[in-house]
C-alpha cells in the first residue's frame, strides 16, 4: 500500500493538483489527512482514472454550420 500525495496524485493521472483536491472535497477519491496533506491509495485512484473528460453540465455547444 503506498501513500501519494496530491502532488504525485496528480502526476500519475495527469490533471492538476487542485483538480485532486477537488475530487477528494467531492467526495469521489478517497483520502485521509495527515497534517497539511491530503494522502492517496494508490489503489484508489483507479476510481477517477476512468472518469469522462468535460463538463458535461450547463449550457449546450453552439452548432457550427459548414
């Protein structure tokens, strides 16, 4: 079982630190806080490697006409 912060979280999906610590305050990646850290399993993050790309949320792309 090895521990990762948000940091090295991060890197191994490729997306930002914020964005971590955006889906652990969502609820979505488990984690635990030691200090000033958050740490990650990780195991765990099989759970949002596999998430869709975009906000699918809010208003509709304009249709481009040819």
């Amino acid at each position: 079982m090895a521990l990762l912060n948000t940091t090295a979280a991060a890197a191994r999906l490729g997306i930002s630190p914020r964005r971590i610590a955006a889906l652990i305050v969502a609820g979505r990646l488990p984690a635990q806080k030691i200090g000033r850290d958050w740490l990650i399993e990780e195991t765990d993050l099989a759970l949002v490697a596999e998430r869709r790309p975009g906000n699918r949320t809010g208003r509709p792309r304009r249709k481009v006409s040819d």
